[in-house]
C-alpha cells in the first residue's frame, strides 16, 4: 500500500482511539454523577445511556436505519453491483473464444524474455503462442503479413503492424500494454544492476515506445487506465448520489417541520454533524460492498478489468471519496438548508456539481489517455477535484507520496474551513420558512 495512504490510515485509527478514550472518561464522570444524584434507577439507567451514547452518533444512526427501510437505497446498491457484474462478465465471456496472441522471439531472445512475456499475457488474462525468428527483418515480415501480432526483440522494441489507440481494448492491446510496462521495468533492472545508487532509475521507470509500421508514432497503452477509469467513475457516482441525498434530506426536515422538533433537542452542529456522518458510513460501505463485489467477481471469471493495474488506485479512490463527501456534504447540506420547496433543488446542486463535473471530465480523459497534462496536475491539488485526479495522478506516476499528502492535508483544511462555515449558514437558515433564503442574508447577519 502507499506510503501516503497509510500515513492518512494511522492517523484515522490515532484519531479513533483518542475520541474513545474522551468518550470513556466522559461516560465514567456521568456514572459517578448519577451514582450521587437522588433519582430513580430506572432513570439512572436512561442518564446513563444518553451520556454514552453522544447525540451526534443517535442522528447518525437514526440517519443509517432511515436509508436503510428506504427502497432507493436497495434499488440503487443493486442496479449499481448490477452494471459491475455486467461490464467484468461481458468482456470475459466474450474473450473465452478468442484465439491466442502470436508473439514473436527474435532470436537470440534476451534472457528473461520469454518468461515476460508469458507474464504479461498472465497478468491480462490473454493466451498466446510464441514463436522464434531468426532476425528482427524476419519479424517485420511476419508482423507486417499477418503471420504474427507483435514480435519482441530484446529489452528495448515491441513492434505492431497498426498503432494501437488508447481506446483499444483487445487482447493484441492489452497484452501490449502490459509487455510494455513489464519490459520497461525489466530493461531498468538490468541497466541498474540493483545498486543503490540507481534504485530511482528502476523506481521510475518508461514503458518501452511501441513502434508501428506505420509513418503514424504509437502511442504506448496505459496499463493502469481499466482500474483508473473505474475507480473515478466510482467516485462520481457516489458523491453526486450521497450529496444529492443530503440535500433533499435537509430539506425535507425543513419544509416538513420536523426539524424544529430535533433542535429542540440537539444543537444546529450535532444535528448537522450526524446526518452527515450517517450517510456518510453508507457511502463508504456501499462502495466498499461495490470494490470488494467487482474483485471477487473478476478472479473468479479470469477478468482483466482489474488487473494490470496496482491496487492502490482503488484503495487510494475509497479514500478520496471519503474526502471528496467530507468536502462536498457540507456545501450540499448549506444549500438546503436554504432552499424552501423541491423544485429549487436544481437550481441550488447544479453549481455545486460544476466542479465535480470538470474534475471527472478532465480525470477519464487523463486516465484513458495516460497523459497527465499541467492543468489536470493543477486539479489534483484543488479540494473540488482533488478526489477525482489526484488518485489517477498517483497511479500514473505523476505524484510521490510528500505530494499525495499535501493534497490531502489541504483537502482536510479547506474541509474544515467549509465545514465551519456551513455550519453557520446551516443554523440562520434551516428555521426560516415561507421563500427560499440567500446567502448574503445568512452571512451577512451577526450571530
């Protein structure tokens, strides 16, 4: 795992751990509290619950079963894990008939040639024959009469008879790909004899160019683009149905009344804080339920849609939403506390979407691409699209650990910021009723 992911995972688990401790002491003084009081048992035991159990985590919780009884939420796990198992099965059933990659040797083969290229085509699920030529002539007679797909000589040439496009998802590109990848990484093995001295050259190692018969250059395919895409469609899937959630459920508590009954109980924040917490656990478990559907299916059917690609940039994508829905609730849960009827909710979300919308435009093209453009490495450091450049940045080798980590220590702080602020937009504006209130009238007051 990144050295950054657990960096941000350790400081997750401290800050659990010191919460707990707080909780505890403060559950103890209660104990004692009650134990002096002159009230019933009965009522003793309700303190005490009340005092364990902070009010914050109540509104979650009741925040989680609500979803829960909800038919949406089922409806929508199940389309979801439906579309999953049909992009991974589809490709599979129809690559089990395909006929095997012929790859062509020169020979003499480097040594270790063979056994890369039989773990390429392991790594993309793709099966094929290879075959000895004499010379690299001989290959490019047989690439360019159709005698044989891709014809590899040494560490340092991988020849096709047509470039392969990006898009490309056949076995002849896939399996490219990932040679490319794996024959790069070999060739910078055997160039820094894994001295010391020349680990950051094998660290940072090219795809070896894919040159094709034709005047048109190749363009290398991006090995890592299958997972990358998934993991950012994941992502905006999940924040645009969560925050849209936790607008319409801000203000259906308001037109309804029934958030004056809560805050007649609990304060503005607590309120707040739990309803974002509580759909908050449910978008994180159910992307969970959706990264760990999508692996198990994968193997098990022998599909390359995960494969080919280095874990983290899934793990690093659940993180990131975790951030992204930090980050964004709070803008959502502010714009419905200030709207008055269902039909202003478009007119509210839709800026709020615009980020979210260039951030995954600009991130598929990136991914699909392999091309990591100055303005796309721009959007991996800004809190609004962070969630959806900066784990595909990492896993196309565009960004170190200090970097992951910068942009996640100024996602926390402009969360923490926005988190404050509407907090108090949230508190003027969830009891105004009769028209939809604006953003000059709530911040503009003092108090």
């Amino acid at each position: 795992m990144n050295v950054a992911v657990k960096v941000v995972l350790g400081l997750v688990i401290a800050a659990t751990v010191v919460l707990r401790l707080v909780k505890a002491r403060r559950r103890r003084r209660a104990a004692g509290d009650v134990a002096r009081s002159p009230i019933s048992s009965s009522a003793a035991r309700l303190v005490l619950r009340a005092t364990a159990r902070s009010d914050t985590l109540l509104i979650a919780e009741r925040e989680i079963r609500e979803r829960l009884r909800g038919r949406l939420f089922r409806a929508v796990t199940l389309l979801i894990l439906g579309i999953v198992a049909a992009a991974i099965l589809i490709p599979a059933l129809s690559k089990s008939n395909s006929a095997p990659v012929r790859v062509g040797l020169v020979s003499p083969a480097e040594p270790g040639a063979r056994a890369t290229v039989l773990a390429a085509a392991k790594a993309v699920g793709v099966s094929v024959t290879i075959v000895n030529e004499v010379s690299i002539t001989a290959a490019r007679a047989g690439v360019s009469s159709g005698g044989i797909d891709v014809a590899v000589s040494g560490l340092f040439t991988i020849l096709v008879a047509r470039a392969i496009s990006p898009n490309d998802s056949s076995d002849t590109a896939q399996l490219v790909g990932a040679l490319s990848s794996l024959l790069g990484k070999t060739a910078a093995e055997a160039r820094a004899h894994l001295t010391p001295s020349q680990a950051a050259q094998l660290a940072s190692a090219r795809p070896v160019p894919v040159v094709s018969l034709e005047k048109k250059e190749a363009t290398p395919p991006n090995p890592l683009k299958g997972s990358s895409i998934i993991g950012t469609i994941l992502v905006f899937i999940m924040l645009s149905q969560y925050c849209g959630w936790t607008l319409i459920g801000v203000l259906e508590e308001k037109s309804s009344r029934v958030v004056e009954v809560l805050l007649a109980a609990v304060r503005p924040i607590q309120l707040l804080g739990g309803k974002l917490l509580g759909i908050g656990l449910l978008a994180l478990a159910q992307a969970g339920l959706i990264v760990v559907f999508a692996v198990v299916l994968g193997k098990a059917v022998g599909s390359t849609l995960l494969q080919g690609a280095e874990p983290e940039v899934l793990w690093t994508s659940l993180l990131w939403l975790v951030l992204g829905y930090a980050f964004y609730s709070w803008l959502y849960a502010a714009a419905g506390s200030m709207a008055e009827r269902q039909d202003q909710v478009q007119a509210l979300a839709l800026p709020l979407s615009i980020p979210m919308i260039i951030g995954y435009i600009v991130t598929l093209t990136a991914a699909s691409t392999g091309n990591a453009s100055v303005f796309f490495q721009v959007l991996a450091y800004l809190p609004p699209t962070a969630p959806f450049a900066m784990p595909v940045l990492l896993a196309l080798k565009g960004a170190t650990w200090w970097q992951f980590a910068l942009s996640v220590v100024l996602m926390v702080l402009s969360t923490a910021v926005l988190a404050k602020l509407a907090s108090t937009v949230y508190r003027r504006a969830v009891l105004r009723t009769g028209r939809r209130v604006r953003l000059g009238e709530v911040l503009g007051r003092s108090g």
